[in-house]
C-alpha cells in the first residue's frame, strides 16, 4: 500500500534505502536519505510538519483575535460575524475527504505544498479587501480553510508512517501541542499587529511569509516519498525480518480498496465513530470558545464598568492577548499531561486511552459552566474557569487521534483522519460560531439595546457548550466499550 504519482522508478540494490519504497519494491531515488542515521532525518521531518501546524492555526485563528475590530469595520450583527469561523470550517470539513482520498494514493509531499501554498496566497490577498466587499472577505476565508484541510488531513498520516506505536504518542503529542500555541499565537499576533500599526489588515501580513518559509523547509527537509507501512510491514520491521527493497508485494493485501469501500468499513469501527462524535463535542466546544471568548469578555467588563465601549479605530485587544496567552500555557500542559496519562495507565488498563478523554470532557463542562456564570461578577475568575476548561480540553488532541491510529488499518488512516475532520467540524465547530452569534441575536431581538442585555445574550448563548461537553464525555465512554476488540481487529 504506497505512493502513487504515475512515475516510473527504477529499483536500487538491497540494503540501500531512500527513505522510501515504491510500489513493488523499487525506490525512489530523487531523494537520497542516508542510512547512518534515520531518526535524525525523521526529527528534521517532525520539526517541518510541526511548524507548518503551527502557521496552519495561526491563520485559523487570526479573525477571533481581532474580532471586535472586523465587526465594527463590516458594521456585522452577532450573527454575521460568526459566519466568518463557520464558512472557514465548512470549506475546511468539505475539503477534507478529498484531501484524504488523495493523500491514501498520491504523494502527499506534494499535496502538503501546495495546500501551504495555497493558504499563505489567499490569506496575504485578504488583507487588501475594503469594507464594501464583506462578501469577498467570507469567500477568502472559506478558501483558507481548503488549503488548511490538505495539511490537517494528510502531516499526521506521516508522521504515523515514521514512528512505531510507542513512540508515536509521544511524537503526536509534540505534534498536537502546536494546535493549542498555534491558536494562541493567532491571537496574539492579530492583536499585536492590530495595536502596532492601527489597522487590523496587518495581521493578515505576516503568516504569508511564514507560510513561504514552511514552504521551502518542507522542500528541502522532507523526503520526496515515505513509505507507507501496513501493520504486517510493523511487525516484521519489528522481528528484524523484513525485506524492504525486493520483497515481492502481497496483490491482495496491498490492493487499493474504492472510498466508499473504506467509508463502509470505517463505519462499521465503533471506535472509530464514537471517538469521532466525542471529537465533535470537543470541536463545537472550542470552535464556540475560539471566537467568542474575547467579546464574551469585553461585553462583561462593559457590564462591570471595568471599561468603556470602542469607538476609536483601533479597539482594546488585551482581552485577546491574555486570551491567547491561556491558551497556549493550557494548551501545552494539556497535551503533555494527556499524552503522559496515556503512557502510564494504558500500562494497567487498555481502556485507559478513551476514559481519559471522557473524565477530561466532565471536568472541562463543569469549569466552563462556571466560568460563564460568574462572568458579570468577577472577571479573574472567569479568566481562571476558562484556563481549566481549555486545560482539560487539550488533554485529548493527542489521546483522540492515538485512538484513531491504532483502531484503524493503516491503509484506511488518511481517509479516517478526513472523514473525522469532516464529521466533527460539520456537527462542530462548523456551526458552533455561527449558532451562537445567531442565538444571541435571537435574545436581543425585540427587546431594548443595553450593555447589559448585549452581555445576557452571550452568556445565555455560551451556556450551550457546557451541555455538549457533557454528550462528549458520554460518546467517550462508549468509545471505551468497544476499542480493545477494535484494536485487535486493525492489528489482524
């Protein structure tokens, strides 16, 4: 089960290797690796996908951290302004089976560069809309989102085929950590350019030019093919017996299956879907918080007298940078201390993987619960309820798709990742936004304009996450039902 780019390579001797096998034994030699030492080339890999994952959230998460000011530029309602996230993360969802599709049977350094290419032009274009081209603006974002599916689909696939299960936890951890920073550091850099120069469009300057440096690392650094390895090529790399170079392939084992055939037998893993709906309460939850959580913020202290509405250009981002700065800390330490509760209890329990994401999701309902409520109260404790509730959010980004990896054959893994990226963000985080500006709206209609009514309608609105959190933290209890019969299944 290899690459395919329709290329003809020519086999080399045994006991060369290039980092990758083509099909039917041969090797690619555009790319000579050396031998003498493998795991120094794949860091150099790791290193590159994990800072392209980092530009990839920067870009996602650089409208919240300035959203205040993009609402009184378009003059946006609640509504309107949350279908800036939702066209974002429908195109990217819509996008992502595609991009799994090809990254299953085409070479996926390719896809990777041009989706890095792609992301990094529209997003430099958007910074030059005007206010009466709003329309354009949706449209750029919702083309960002495409461009930002190809890598979000196909870099963990790679990193799965580098690593064996033990150290692969620990590699997707240091992978999924950059989903957290990278989140934070969008709104910090938004918030930062926005303040430094006066205009919000300048926040849309800079990760371009970091895209085009990822671009050239990913060049450079990353082999031109990696070889794709089934779990029979696992176990025999593991016993020492495995011939890579001349090894006549098993037709029926490496034959390529239809997609509906993978979406069929996909749906049929109960692990697979249940730890996807579990992903789907998380995604919701966060794709609410990510755009919310600074005008939630501001609209409380308008309450509390704590500071007093915008009117000048360039509006008050300090709620986004201590935002951001909660986001990368937790982010951090969620995702370590999920992978290393992982290692540990999997040690003792097989169903470790799956109650660890349940347990976090209970706990991060509750803080998040509380931390809506005593919002128009005291803001430092707000602040406070929020970091635990993204703490133990980030405990499962890891977790979740360690599961997915080892429920799944390998084979079947791109197309996996793509289908849960599809099912999470179309019930999640696609809607979430938009669900809540509109819901927001909904309370305020009707009634007369005030701060404080403009605050109630948020709160009331947000309050929905916590309840979702609680559905989440149920699909991971299922998940723990079935994933060690699942498990084996993917391993035979």
């Amino acid at each position: 089960d290899h690459e395919d780019t329709g290329l003809l390579f020519q086999p080399v001797p045994e006991g060369q290797n290039y980092g990758a096998a083509a099909a039917g034994g041969t090797q690619c030699p555009s790319v000579p690796v050396s031998r003498n030492n493998p795991a120094k080339r794949n860091c150099l890999v790791v290193a590159v996908l994990c800072f392209g994952n980092l530009i990839n959230f920067i870009d996602w998460f650089i409208v919240p951290g300035i959203l205040l000011d993009i609402q009184k530029y378009f003059g946006l309602g609640d509504g309107k302004t949350g279908l800036l996230q939702t066209v974002f993360t429908l195109c990217y969802m819509l996008a992502a089976p595609i991009f799994g599709y090809l990254g299953d049977r085409y070479n996926r350094k390719i896809i990777l560069g041009a989706g890095i290419f792609f992301w990094s032009g529209v997003t430099l274009g958007s910074s030059f809309i005007t206010e009466s081209h709003y329309r354009v603006f949706v449209l750029s974002r919702g083309l960002v989102g495409i461009g930002s599916a190809s890598y979000s689909t196909i870099a963990p696939t790679i990193i799965a085929d580098l690593f064996e299960e033990g150290k692969r936890t620990i590699v997707l951890s240091i992978f999924y950590i950059f989903i957290p920073v990278g989140s934070g550091c969008g709104y910090m850099l938004a918030a930062t350019m926005a303040k430094s120069t006066g205009d919000w469009h300048w926040a849309f300057r800079v990760t371009p030019c970091l895209g085009g440096l990822a671009l050239l690392l990913l060049i450079l650094l990353v082999p031109h093919r990696i070889q794709r390895k089934t779990a029979a090529h696992r176990a025999r790399s593991i016993s020492g017996t495995i011939r890579r170079a001349n090894e006549k392939p098993d037709v029926n084992r490496t034959a390529k299956t239809t997609w509906c055939q993978d979406v069929a037998s996909l749906a049929k893993n109960c692990s697979f879907v249940c730890s996807s709906l579990g992903l789907t309460a998380m995604a919701f939850i966060t794709g609410a918080l990510g755009m919310w959580v600074p005008l939630f913020l501001y609209r409380a202290q308008l309450v509390q007298g704590i500071v007093q509405p915008c009117f000048q250009e360039s509006c008050n981002s300090s709620n986004s940078l201590i935002f951001g700065g909660i986001t990368i800390g937790t982010g951090i330490l969620g995702v370590i201390a999920g992978a290393e509760a992982a290692r540990r209890l999997r040690k003792i329990n097989n169903k470790a993987d799956p109650l660890i994401c349940a347990t976090s999701m209970f706990i991060s309902a509750l803080c998040l619960y509380i931390a809506v409520m005593v919002a128009q109260t005291n803001i430092l404790s707000t602040f406070i309820f929020i970091a635990f509730g993204e703490l133990f959010l980030s405990v499962n980004w890891a977790v979740v798709t360690d599961i997915l990896l080892y429920v799944v054959t390998p084979r079947r893994q791109s197309t996996a990742i793509a289908l849960q990226i599809l099912v999470s963000h179309l019930l999640g985080d696609a809607g979430s936004p938009y669900l809540i500006g509109v819901i927001s709206n909904a309370i305020q209609a009707g009634n007369t304009p005030s701060l404080q009514r403009s605050f109630r309608s948020m709160q009331y609105s947000f309050a929905i996450c916590a309840f979702v959190g609680v559905f989440g933290g149920g699909f991971f209890l299922l998940t723990s039902f079935y994933v060690e019969e699942d498990r084996k299944e993917a391993q035979r």
